[in-house]
C-alpha cells in the first residue's frame, strides 16, 4: 500500500486552540502498526484536554484516543496483523516492567503511554499503535461502533469494581454516553433494580431503548424535573436505598448525592474524573461502612468489550448518534460539548476508499 507523505489532523496548539493542520504521516516503530483512521469517536475527555489539558500533555498534540481503521503498514516484528486488516484499538499503553505492571495491573502503569497524550492520536487520517493494543473486529462491527473498543472496556471496569451482583440495587448518575453503557453494562448482572440520574430526557430514554429492553427496566430521574433528587431515589428504591452506586458525571453534588443514597456497606465508584478537591461525609462512611472505589481505565477488558460490541442485545452502536465526515469536525465538536440534548456519542468519519 502506498502511503501520502502528509496528513490531515486535528492538533490541541495550545490551550483552548484545536486546529486542523497538515503532519508527516506517522512511521511505524517496531511492534507498532500503522493505522488508517476510518472513524474515531469524540470522548468527554477530549473536550476536557481543550478546555483544561489536567494531564499537562506537551503540546502541540494531536488528540484522539477512541479509532478504528485499517492496517496500514508494519513495523518490524509483527505477525499477528497484516496490510489491510479491519481492527480497532485501545489507546492505554502499559510499559509491562514497572512494579504496577509487575502487579496485574498494567492499566495503572506507573510508566503509562497514552495515545493523544505521549503520542499523537486518532484525530488524524493515520495513527500508529503497538500491535499487542490492536484487535481485529467482529464481522458486522463496523468502524465507527469499533472506535467505542476502550469505552466499553472502562465501562465494564466501573461495573466490576462496584461488584455489582444479581439482584443489588444499582444508581448511575451521570446520563451521558458512558453513563448510558455503564447501566446498559449493569444490567447484564440482573441486578433487582437499577435507577439512573441525570439531566437530559433524551438522553435517560436511550438507557433500555425498546429493541433491547430488559427486566427490570431502568427507573430514571431527570434532577432538572425533580426538587430533590436524593429523595426522589429514596423514592425509587423504596427507602432503602442502593447497594453500588456509580458516578459517571464528575460533580461534589454528584458524590454527595451517591453517599447519601448508598444503604449500609454500599459501594460508590467514581468513574468520571474529579478534577477539584471534593468533601466527603466521613462520619456517614463509618458508621454505614460504605466503600469508596476508583475506576480508572480497564484490567485487559479488550477481548470482552469486543464481544459486547458484537452483542445485539446491547445495541451499542445507538450509543453512537451522530457520524460527521471529517471535513466537518467543527460540527462534531460542537455537538459533542453543547447538544446533549440530541446527541451521545459523535463520530468523525474518513472516506473509506480502499478499506
């Protein structure tokens, strides 16, 4: 295949400042292949490295972690991938002999590579990956669906910190795209009811869409409708309250309101990022015994969110609700950060000529 010399992409120059530039296309270095974008999908934390970079990435940056496309070229010493293969990858990258890696837990690398943080990233027409963070997709997965590989992976991770267990009562806070498959995610585990909080209509109605409703249904709570939203959970859940709470908007009110709902020895996962110091009731977590979990990445979910991307039941790919070609990513940033009350996940796409 032969390769441009340059391609388009999309580069934080400072803070604040997303452009579309023109780059040398990547060189595959040993072990890593080189990707042809076919679509990445926009993430919350994309749009929080424009606004506020926490990661303190060196900038200019090409952003991007979520893509899917084809092989493009090969490094040296790879076997398992060849030229035009359909895959998808996931963009945490573990440096496997850190004493965090040396542990099983290689997704807290103390040495962690990051694609669009060490490296640039998928909001470009050509990415380049380690093989070994490279999968090849499903039959019927297409490009767009692929890109959501790590977020279904994180998802998984957040459900499995909380434990969450059949017949528990399940909150999720937070209605956007990953709050949206961390309840859809839950109630794989048949919990005896899950109840999900958060601010947008459109949005709670796509927790159990019709084709892939379940039992028991979602109750869902819109706080904008509601005068207190910690009561009208109390409400749902009967006055008990919930075993696993997970947090997927990153609010104080949002931890306060899953603290206060969690009924004796209950689990709280903080799963989006916080990004200011936060109170906690420590006297209510004494006396309740509750536990407080991180969810930071995935403990090698990989091959298991592909099966769940391939799940009909799931129906993951409505997750994704707008694909906007790349020409026009202004729009697709746009809708990302500002129409939540039409859109989930937003895909850029790239011609697939030759796919």
């Amino acid at each position: 295949m032969s390769l441009p010399p340059t391609m388009r992409a999309l580069q934080l120059r400072t803070l604040g400042h997303l452009a579309e530039v023109e780059l040398p296309v990547p060189c595959p270095a040993p072990g890593e292949v080189l990707i042809r974008t076919i679509a990445t999908t926009i993430c919350t934390s994309d749009l929080t490295d424009i606004k506020r970079n926490p990661f303190g990435t060196e900038l200019p940056r090409v952003l991007g972690h979520e893509g899917a496309g084809v092989v493009a070229a090969l490094g040296e010493d790879v076997a398992e991938l060849q030229v035009g293969d359909r895959v998808t990858a996931h963009p945490v990258i573990p440096c496997g002999a850190c004493e965090s890696c040396g542990r099983g837990l290689g997704h807290l690398c103390d040495r962690m590579g990051h694609l669009a943080i060490d490296r640039d990233g998928a909001f470009a027409e050509y990415f380049a990956m380690p093989a070994r963070r490279v999968r090849h997709l499903p039959e019927g997965v297409d490009f767009a669906v692929a890109a959501l590989l790590e977020p279904v992976a994180v998802c998984l991770e957040a459900v499995r910190r909380g434990r969450v267990a059949e017949g528990e009562t399940v909150l999720v806070l937070g209605d956007g795209p990953f709050g949206i498959m961390i309840a859809r995610l839950a109630l794989q585990e048949r919990p005896g009811q899950l109840v999900m909080v958060g601010r947008h209509d459109f949005r709670l109605r796509q927790v159990c869409p019709e084709r892939t409703r379940r039992v028991p249904e979602a109750v869902t709570i819109n706080e904008r409708r509601v005068d207190d939203a910690a009561a009208a959970v109390g409400e749902a859940t009967g006055g008990t309250g919930v075993d696993v709470a997970i947090l997927a908007a990153g609010s104080a009110e949002g931890v306060k309101l899953c603290l206060h709902s969690l009924r004796a020895r209950g689990r709280l996962v903080i799963f989006s990022s916080l990004l200011d110091p936060v109170p906690i009731d420590l006297f209510r977590l004494h006396v309740k015994e509750l536990e407080i979990l991180g969810a930071c990445n995935d403990q090698d979910y990989l091959d298991e969110a592909l099966t769940c991307l391939s799940d009909p039941a799931l129906s993951l790919a409505s997750i994704i609700t707008h694909r906007v070609p790349f020409a026009d990513w202004r729009h697709a940033i746009e809708l990302a950060s500002q129409r939540k009350d039409e859109a989930l996940k937003v895909a850029i796409t790239f011609r697939e000529e030759s796919a």
